[in-house]
C-alpha cells in the first residue's frame, strides 16, 4: 500500500539521519539526483549495517565515499574464458 511505503520511507529517512554524518548525507543527496540507483544500493547497504548492528557511530563523509567506490566497483566473480 501506499501509506505502508511511506511509513517504510519515512523510518528509513530517520534511520539514515542517525547514522550518516551531515556531510555525508548531503553527498547522498547529491548522488541521488545523479543516480538514484546508486544511492538506494548505498541506502540499502548502510541500513543493512545498521540493522545488524555493525555501524558504531556515525559513518563520515570519507566513509561514505569509499561505500560508493565499493558499491560500484565490478563484481570479479566471473572468469573470463579465452578459446
């Protein structure tokens, strides 16, 4: 429902304030007018954290940088295999 997705939005929002730095979220901000599937991946990585319990403080600026590195780094699980 419409009101459920809202209510998620909305705890989400209060999740991310607590746990990013204002510097941080700003850059959030601005990846998603960039790249909002970006920023939901980043989003959902960091409340993943949240949840269990691995984000100690808040995560900084720097921190969310490398976050963003890594989210969009090319996954190497594949090989390639050259005939």
């Amino acid at each position: 429902s419409k009101e459920k997705d809202s209510q998620l939005k909305t705890q989400k929002e209060m999740m991310l304030k607590q746990v990013l730095s204002s510097d941080a979220r700003l850059r959030l901000n601005n990846v998603r007018m960039v790249k909002p599937d970006l920023a939901d991946l980043v989003e959902n990585y960091i409340l993943n954290l949240s949840v269990q319990g691995k984000i100690t403080g808040q995560i900084s600026d720097e921190h969310l940088k490398q976050i963003l590195l890594s989210v969009q780094q090319p996954k190497r699980d594949f090989k390639f295999n050259r005939v």
